[in-house]
C-alpha cells in the first residue's frame, strides 16, 4: 500500500442488545423488556436502556423481532408507480389506517414491471412483512408469484388492478359504470362517433372500461367502429400518437374517451395543434381525476375514483383478513365503490343535458 494512501476502516458492527447490557451492567433480557415497554420493568430503568440505545445508535433488528413475536408490524405496499396522484393518494388511505395501529408500511414500485414486481413480492417476504397490499402491474400475466404469500398465510388484499385468477380479496372502483356514464354523457352531447383509448395488457380495469364503452353504444343503438378503438400504454405520448391516428380517418371522431386522463391531456394538445376546438370540433374525456384535468384549457372531464377511501376500505379489509388468516375458511371479499362523472369543459357541447 502506498504511504499516502489512507488505510482501510474495519467496518463497524451493529450495536445489539448485549452492547446496551454491558454498558448499563445489566443483562440482555432486561434490555428487551425494557425496550418493549415491559412493565416488569422499572421507569428508571427503561429511561436509562432508552438513552443508552440512542447514545449508541441502537437500531432494532425487526427480522429477528417477528421471528420471536410472529408479528414484524410492518405492511408491503406495492404500487406500479408513485408519481401518479392516484396512486399516491391510495398509499396515504393505507397509512393512515395502519399508523393508527402501529403498523408500518413499506412502499415498493414495480414500474409495470413483470420481473420487478416478482422480485419485490419475494424481498417482502424475506424481510417478514406481516402481509402485503398490491396493485398489479400493466404487463402482469402470470400471477404465481402472488401465490406465494398465500402459501405462507400472509394476507394479500389487491386494490385497483386485480384480477379474478388469485383468491384474494379487492377493493376497486366500478370502472364499468364509470365508463358507462362518461359514454352516456358523451351521447348526450350529440356525440355519434366516440372514439376509445384503452390498453392491450389484460389488466381488470381497462377490460371493464372497454366493457363499459361498448354497452354504452350498444344501448343507444350507436354503431361501433372498430378503427375508433386504439390501444396503448395510454400515457401523455400515446395519447398523443393515438389522436394523429385519428385524425387521419376519412370520418373524423366527434369525441373520444381515453382509460385514463394521461392519454385524453395528450388527445387534447394534439386536437389544438390541429386547429380544432375542444370541444366544439371534437369533445373530450379521461378517467382518473389526476390534479392537472382541473386545469387544462378546457378543463378535463373525467371519472373520480376515491383514491383515498379506497386506501382507508383496502388497509381495513386487509386487517380483517389478517385477524382471520389462521382460519382456513377465510372467504375473500370483494369491495366495488361506486365512481362519480366530474363534468367540465371539454366534453359540454350544449347540445344535450349536462348530467
């Protein structure tokens, strides 16, 4: 080693029990209780066991915690993203159930990611999460990995994107109605060629949107056209690429109704790019309530889905199912909450009923 090169620091330990023992000068076992606010133990000695842990920096090892007491008091929460309101907003729902009984959560992203989220399930589980709360991914398919909690007896309670393959219980928003009345709405506005983005992963939401969509034309007897249907990633850009493609058709839509409001935001840039008036020359409308429909020029209208009732019901019935999980007749429960149209203006032509 050259002399002015500094020498290599012993990597330090992690401070245990034992270490707060010894320098108090008393055993182990005392300091878990008094850790544990055991009331076989002394205030003052649970003052001094408190001030020694933070003098040294003591910090709990939960593994081995919920290897002893069967409960690590921790929550796996897995989301596609946290850049999305929605999401966010649910992840908030949770916490604030769980932090009322002491639980905390852990948040993982899966990016839409297959692999990512196969991974994520199984470092949940490893780090001995008391059970998991998910909403699955875009490009999900497979779903043995889900299973998996299952066959441990950790409770898995889907919300939002979930899928009728897993025995487990959900929570969601009636995406079918939901669509259902931005169509009908639609209608109502003189609009006969509505236009649909949706998605081509095989994700429960977008199935029930597109559900929605064609009962909706089918009820009042408006034709459907497939070359109005375009399916993509449904974010700003695909929307974007999907109005182009419309825009090229021979017969022009007089509207059209994107799965989520990323894909609509993208329509309408385009639609003014174009030269045509929203929604004079074509009428719009998304799903998701995202913060920014509020404040485009028209403003977007769209599909609330209670994002933060919807994480208050899903960390509720997760903690019902884990009161429940040692009972083999454990029934899942589904949970549907019921979506509100938000008219604005990008969808009101004046030419029929405003709801």
């Amino acid at each position: 080693m050259k002399s002015n090169e500094p020498a290599p620091v012993a990597p330090r330990n992690k401070v245990t029990i034992h270490d707060i023992a010894e320098k108090l000068n008393i055993t182990a076992s005392t300091v878990s209780r008094a850790l544990n606010d055991n009331p076989r133990i002394s205030d003052v000695t649970k003052k001094a066991v408190l001030k020694a842990a933070k003098q040294l920096n003591y910090q709990p090892n939960n593994i081995a915690a919920a290897l002893r007491n069967g409960k690590s008091y921790i929550i796996g929460i897995i989301i596609p993203t946290a850049d999305r309101s929605f999401f966010a907003s649910v992840v908030r729902g949770i916490e604030e159930i769980a932090n009322k009984l002491n639980y905390k959560v852990i948040i993982s992203q899966s990016y839409d990611n297959y692999d990512k989220e196969v991974q994520t399930v199984d470092a949940l589980l490893s780090a001995r999460v008391d059970g998991i709360i998910a909403s699955i991914g875009k490009n999900t398919e497979n779903f043995d990995h889900f299973k998996r909690p299952q066959e441990k007896g950790i409770p898995l309670v889907l919300f939002d994107r979930t899928t009728d393959d897993l025995e487990v219980s959900q929570v969601m928003i009636d995406d079918y109605l939901g669509a259902y009345k931005v169509v009908e709405h639609l209608i109502q506005q003189g609009c006969r060629r509505i236009a649909h983005f949706t998605s081509p992963k095989k994700v429960s939401i977008f199935k029930e949107r597109l559900r929605g969509y064609l009962d909706a034309l089918r009820d009042h007897e408006i034709p459907f056209d497939e070359s109005l249907v375009i399916k993509s990633n449904l974010q700003l850009e695909d929307g974007r690429e999907s109005m182009k493609q419309l825009l090229k058709l021979e017969q022009r839509p007089d509207a059209v109704f994107s799965a989520s409001d990323y894909g609509a935001m993208g329509a309408m840039q385009v639609a003014k790019e174009q030269g045509l008036k929203v929604p004079q020359d074509i009428a719009l409308a998304g799903f998701g309530n995202e913060p920014f429909t509020s404040f485009s020029d028209p403003a977007l209208t769209t599909v609330d889905q209670f994002s933060l009732t919807m994480g208050r019901i899903t960390a509720e019935l997760f903690f019902e199912n884990f009161k429940q999980s040692g009972d083999n007749k454990l029934v899942p429960q589904k949970t549907v909450l019921k979506p509100e149209l938000i008219i604005r203006g990008s969808s009101l032509k004046g030419t029929g009923p405003k709801k």
